[in-house]
C-alpha cells in the first residue's frame, strides 16, 4: 500500500496538463447542486431532488478520479454517465443514515463509520452491478486496518484547502484535482492489496 505522500505525489505527472480543467469538472459537479439549494433551502421537494443528483455526480465524480489516476482518458462527460438506475439514491441514502446515526451518539463513531464506508461509490463505480449490502461490505473490509491513513489524508487535504483560503482561494484550483484523485488512488492500492471477491 502506497503512503499518503506517494498517493498525492503520484498525481502530479497525471494531472500535469489538466488542472484547470479538471480542477473545473469537479468543482462545478460537487458545488452547483448546493448553489441551487440555496436558492430555496427549506423546499423540501427540492432538497430530495439536490439529494438524488449528488448521489448520480458523486457516483460521476468516483468514475472520473478513478480513470485519472489509472490514466484513462475522460473528460467531464464521465461525471454525467452514470444517470441510471436507483443504486447511487440508495447508497447515499443508506450513507446519511448510517453516519447521522453514529454522529448522534458521539463524534467518534460518526467518523468511524464514515472512515468504513468510504469506499463504496469508488467500489459502485468500479462495478455497476454490486448490490448495497454488497458494497458496504465490502467497504467495511476493505478499511480494515487502512481508517487512521485514510482520517490522516483527508485531515491533510482539509488542513491545505483552509490554508488556501489564504490565497484567495487560488490553491484550491491545484488542492481540488490533487487530493480528490489521490483519493480515488488510496481506492485503487486498497483494491490492489485487498482485492475485491
């Protein structure tokens, strides 16, 4: 398994000539479903509309970071391929669930399970005929022994997009693409070293 550094080092040749548009792609995909709530947040029609379309782009998000960091040729028609069928609905569904309940028992759990179930759109978007229960499962498995470098690369990533804040938000077009496809890395090592069966 890779260290955090090599994961996000690793990105660097793969994203050489595309930051900005790559930077672009996921920043629009993940902020213009909020934009749009905002604009009428206590309709509770459109919460559940905003709600489906995050779970189809972030299933979107996981296909486009996984086939940047294998080198795969996408663009930001990726993000917007997998608008079918009900599973990206009952995954985060079955996600804002489990992890609302563990926040409200403490902070603690919460976080565990976030850190557990990390995986399984990456793992949805690897292979679109995995069920839920599969998934998670799977997810559950696979963060076995890797939920402290996992907490430690987001803590990273949230530590310099704070800093970049600093910058006038100028470093969050180099932070965004880097650490959203070495996540998707810390995805594909882990299935490497634990691979999926």
């Amino acid at each position: 398994m890779k260290t955090n550094r090599e994961l996000v080092e690793k990105t660097k040749p793969l994203l050489k000539d595309s930051f900005v548009e790559v930077f672009l792609c996921i920043f629009l995909a993940s902020v213009l479903p909020q934009t749009v709530l905002s604009f009428a947040p206590q309709n509770i029609i459109l919460n559940i509309v905003v709600t489906c379309v995050s779970a189809y782009i972030q299933l979107g998000l996981a296909v486009y970071c996984i086939g940047l960091y294998k080198g795969d040729e996408v663009n930001y028609l990726t993000i917007f391929s997998r608008f079918n069928g009900l599973k990206p609905i009952v995954f985060i569904l079955i996600l804002v669930v489990v992890i609302t309940l563990g926040f409200i028992l403490l902070i603690v759990p919460g976080i565990i399970l976030s850190l557990m179930y990390s995986q399984v759109f990456f793992i949805l978007a690897d292979d679109p005929n995995v069920g839920a229960i599969e998934a998670f499962n799977k997810s559950e498995k696979m963060m076995r022994g890797h939920k402290w470098q996992l907490f430690m690369l987001s803590l990273e990533a949230a530590l310099y997009f704070f800093a970049g804040i600093f910058t006038l938000f100028i470093w969050w077009a180099w932070l965004l693409p880097r650490y959203s496809v070495a996540m998707a890395g810390f995805y594909e090592e882990l299935k490497n070293e634990k691979p999926l069966s």
